[in-house]
C-alpha cells in the first residue's frame, strides 16, 4: 500500500472532523460521532488506500 501526503487544508479539516468525532465519542454521542467520522471519510480522495488518513478514519470508526 502506498501511502500519499494529503493536501494540507484536505488534512486540516478531515482532522478537525476526527477531533470532533473523538470529542463526541467521549460524551456517548455515538451516531453524531459517526457522522463526523463519515464526513471526513468523504473528504479521502479515491483510491482510499493510497492515504494515511484512511487508517486512522475506518479504526476510529470500528471503534464506535
């Protein structure tokens, strides 16, 4: 799997959402934190596999 570095704002914001899903997870908010996992799983651009981003994503996701 090759790994790519993400544009810097595309990075930026897919962090912010992970920080947010991470916040709600912290407080029960379960589906909420889906969807801000979700919102910046939409921001990876295709091939998913090619980016870092990804793995940190799908686990905090699997982690719900």
């Amino acid at each position: 799997m090759k790994r790519q570095a993400l544009d810097e704002g595309v990075h930026s914001r897919i962090r912010e959402l992970c920080a947010k899903g991470d916040a709600l997870v912290a407080q029960k908010q379960f589906e909420q934190a889906f969807g801000a996992y979700r919102d910046a799983w939409n921001l990876v651009p295709p091939p998913a596999e090619d980016w870092e981003a990804t793995t940190w994503i799908l686990a905090a996701i699997g982690d719900l």
